[in-house]
C-alpha cells in the first residue's frame, strides 16, 4: 500500500509543473488525500469491513471533492489532476500511471450486479469532464478527450473523443 502511495507522489511530481517536493504533495494534494484514504478502505473492503471502508470513503470525499468506491481498484502511480468531482465506482479498475482530470466519472450505467465499472488500462489520460460508462474497457497508452461519453472499447493506444465518443485513429 505505502509503495503505491510513494509512487502516486512520484506521479504527481513527474506529472504536475506547479509541484515542488514530496512533502508538498504529500501535505497539500486532495488528490493524494484522496489515494491515500482509498488505499485503505480498500484493504479494509477486501477483508470485508465494508462499513469501515464506506466511512473512510465518505470522509475522504467530503475533504477532497473526489469519490473512489473503496471496491475500485486502483494501480499505482495514479495522477488525478485537479481531482474535484472525479468519480470511480466499485467495480472499476484502473492500470498503472493513469492520468485523470478534475469532473471525470468512471461510472455504470445501471443497477445490474457484477462488473458494471469501466477497465482503463495502463498510461491512460482521460481529459477533464470525460464520462465512461459501463463495464468497456479502455486499452493501454489510450487517451479520452475532455468532455467526451465513452460508452464502447477504446483499443490499446487509440484516442476517443465526441459524445458519444468515437475513435480518432484510422488503425483503430
């Protein structure tokens, strides 16, 4: 868990010009507030605390404006960008050095049980105001245009952009 967090500091250091040294991060980003709060209602969510994990869940949205389901799970290195308003259900899972921007909703699209949350794979950027929907899944290296509704799969390194979003790329 605490490696995860070292790297989502890294992330923001590598990621965010404004960002001065660690302490700084670790002090001053809800976004890292945000991860580091998740990191642990989602331990106490897989040994079934789940009213625990809810709780700290809640807590964390409240001070951070970003709302992580303790049952997402989340890679490491993780950089969520002026993160107010970001969404991230329970069953959505999320690669390693994912960038996401501030509006973002990795949602579901109905009240079925099971895998209703997107898949986002690894180095993923989904711009600012990006809705995706459903239990799709988002490919490696690919990049969501802001505001765009991704309700299908985006292949591995292509881009999604429009509402509802279609891919960019000719190989795609």
């Amino acid at each position: 868990m605490f490696n995860n967090i070292k790297n989502d500091i890294k992330s923001v250091l590598k990621n965010d010009p404004a960002s001065r040294n660690a302490i700084e991060v670790f002090l001053l980003y809800p976004s890292i507030h945000a991860l580091f709060n998740h990191r642990i209602a989602h331990w106490f969510y897989k040994k079934k605390f789940k009213f625990i994990a809810r709780a700290i869940s809640q807590l964390s949205r409240f001070f951070t404006g970003i709302e992580i389901h303790p049952g997402a799970k989340i890679g490491k290195g993780l950089f969520i960008d002026h993160g107010m308003g970001v969404v991230i259900g329970e069953t959505a899972e999320i690669g390693d050095y994912v960038t996401i921007y501030h509006g973002v909703t990795l949602g579901g699209t109905g009240k079925d049980k099971g895998k209703r949350h997107p898949t986002v794979g690894s180095n993923v950027i989904i711009g600012c105001g990006a809705k995706v929907l459903g239990p799709i899944n988002i490919g490696d290296d690919s990049k969501i245009g802001a505001n765009s509704v991704v309700l299908k799969d985006v292949p591995k390194g292509c881009t999604a952009v429009g509402i509802p979003a279609i891919n960019k790329n000719k190989r795609c």
